[in-house]
C-alpha cells in the first residue's frame, strides 16, 4: 500500500486533515507540536464506477481501493539542524513514498504564524532541501571513493553532483533540471525532496469563494504540481457524521461530495496507480495496480497463485458494461476480450482471471 506523508508547519491543519480522512482519533490542538509520534490511517478511494457495479452485480460485499497517509509532527525552520522534532520528524517523512505539503491559507487569532501558504512552502522547501543537502554529501564523497574502482557508478556520482548543486541554491530536486534517468539514480538514497508532491491549501470557511484565487500562486510555485484547496476543518466535522448527514451537509454549503474525494484521488493518480475491477453477487472490488503492469501482475494482486497460473484475462471495459447491463449480456454480444500475458490493463478494466496450478 502506498504511503502519503502529510507536511507542514505547526497547526497548518494535518491532524485536521488526518481526522476528516480516518473518521477522527488524532488530535488537533492549536499549539505546536501536538503531534509528536506519527499517526497513520488508511483513507478509501470513493469511486462511482465501484458503486455502479455492485448495483449491476447485486454484490452482497462493496469492497474500495485504499491508501494509506501519516501525519508528521509540524516542521519549523532549522528543523534540518534539529529544531522542533528536527530528526524525529525528517526521519518521518523518509518513510513515506510521496508528500503533500498542508499549507494553511485561513487566519486565526488563536493560531500563531503567518497564514501565507507561499511563505510556508517557502520554509518548508528549503528545511528540505538543506536536509537532502547534508545527505546529498555523505553519499556523493562514499561514492566517489567507490567509482575510482567501478566506473558503472559514474552516472550515481554526476546525478549527485547535480542534485547537491540544485540543493544548495535551496532548490528541491522535485523543481531541479534534473532528468528523469538522473532521479532515478537518486532512489536508493531517499531524499527528501526525491519524491512526488502534491499541495493541499487549508482555507477557512469564509475562504470558499476566493479558493481558486489561493491556490494559483502555490501551483506556479510547484511548477504545475497539483495544488487543491480545502476546508478541512469543515471537512473533518463532516467526515464525524452518518453517511447522509454528511452529504446534506456538504451539499448546503455547497462543497458537493466534498474535497476528500478529490483529494484522495488526487494522491492515487499522483503515484502513477490505477484501477482494475472485479465483479459477481458476493463482491465488486477495487483493486490497485501501478500504471504498465501486465495482466498477470495484475492477476498477483489478487493472489500470487493467479500469477503463477495466469492463462488469460477475461476483459471489458467498466464503462462499456455498465452500458450493457451485465457480464451475461456482454458475453453473449462477445463484448468481453480475452486478453493474454502481454496485456497491459488500462484504468477501469473489469477482469475475471483464468488460472491453472
């Protein structure tokens, strides 16, 4: 399961936001530091397609896709020399697989700190970046040394050379020139700011009609990262409430289903994951596979035996059977595609694996 590690400074909203995906249970004081020891949950992908197929099947069990999020303590600036919880917190965010900065846009008297979500970027990036730096040299002098007897790491060496340069200047590799070859050479070294981000802009309620206008400046600054705005707080009360009460309340501020679902999805896609379906009167599932996988990794998935035995994948699209009204129908059309070991399925695919061990 993927990892989405929330960051930002003190009381920017992350256990709010934490609260309003896992239903509550981490606290959220307007202090800093409340948050001490990581807390982490598991968030559903809500997806309409899921819904429509268990009605289709009659599926007595709905099953979603999840991914998992952690909220990290606030970072403060000098966090990299050992500010605040400095390690504790730096240490958190190398174990998760992509960021999403929490930047707080609405003003609170009893919240201390400038609520510019570009000044707060602004010091996250270079805490960041300064930590990455640190890390940066150790691992280019270790591989210097060990390129003078294996010339296969000199591409190791040059990636970190250019990422040390970019950091210096307080740039994080995610906004270097860095290329695509040159970042992946950077992997085994965990740093920071080698990993996907995205923003999400905690705005108060009042705020709702000027969040495009709020977002903007952060998205120039993230060189087309997706940036959302939210109203957590709004969003955390709503996500304490019964299924329908949660929408009447959504929909009479006008939020629709929310931001949650949005950004939920957002965090998905951002990690390059997609969805395949599986579907009969006991379950429609959801299942999660990395954007290129084949068929049978899709199939192990599901269980390893449906790798190693894949024979073929019985395949439709979820928007054309849904169109249809059934897996019957579509069979008896010839709708439904059998699809061998080097297919690669595409988001929405409806699969039913055929195996034998």
């Amino acid at each position: 399961m993927e990892r989405f590690g929330f960051v930002g400074l003190p009381n920017a909203g992350k256990s709010s936001l934490y609260n309003a995906l896992a239903g509550g249970g981490a606290l959220a004081a307007p202090y800093a530091f409340a948050t001490t020891d990581p807390n982490v949950g598991v968030a559903r992908v809500l997806d309409t397609r899921l819904d429509a197929l268990a009605e289709m099947s009659g599926s007595a069990n709905v099953v979603p896709a999840t991914v998992q999020f952690t909220d990290i303590g606030g970072l403060v600036e000098g966090a990299h020399k050992g500010e605040g919880l400095g390690n504790m917190f730096l240490a958190g965010i190398r174990e998760v697989d992509a960021i999403v900065f929490v930047l707080r846009a609405f003003d609170d008297a009893d919240v201390p700190g400038d609520p510019d979500p570009l000044e707060q970027l602004r010091v996250l990036e270079i805490e960041l970046s300064l930590a990455d730096l640190e890390s940066a040299e150790k691992h280019l002098d270790k591989q210097r040394k060990a390129a003078r007897g294996d010339a296969s790491l000199g591409a190791t060496v040059t990636a970190l050379e250019h990422a040390g340069a970019a950091l210096a200047e307080g740039t994080p590799v995610y906004r270097s020139d860095l290329t695509a070859d040159e970042r992946e050479a950077l992997l085994p070294f965990f740093l920071l700011t080698n990993k996907p981000v995205l923003a999400l802009v905690n705005i108060g309620e009042g705020q709702l009609d000027e969040s495009a206008a709020l977002v903007a400046p952060v998205g120039e600054a993230l060189d087309g990262a997706e940036v959302l705005p939210m109203c957590v707080q709004l969003e955390a009360e709503a996500a304490l409430l019964p299924a329908d009460e949660r929408q009447e309340m959504l929909e009479g501020l006008g939020l629709g289903r929310g931001a949650l679902v949005s950004f939920v999805q957002a965090a998905y896609t951002l990690m390059g994951l997609r969805t395949f379906f599986t579907t009969g009167e006991k379950e429609s599932r959801a299942w999660t596979f990395r954007a290129g996988a084949t068929a049978p990794e899709c199939a192990g998935v599901i269980h390893t035996d449906f790798e190693r035995g894949f024979i073929r994948a019985e395949t439709i699209h979820v928007d054309e059977l849904l169109a249809i009204g059934s897996l019957v129908a579509a069979r008896a059309e010839g709708k439904v595609r059998s699809e061998g070991k080097d297919y690669q399925p595409v988001d929405g695919d409806v699969m039913e694996f055929r195996f034998n061990v």
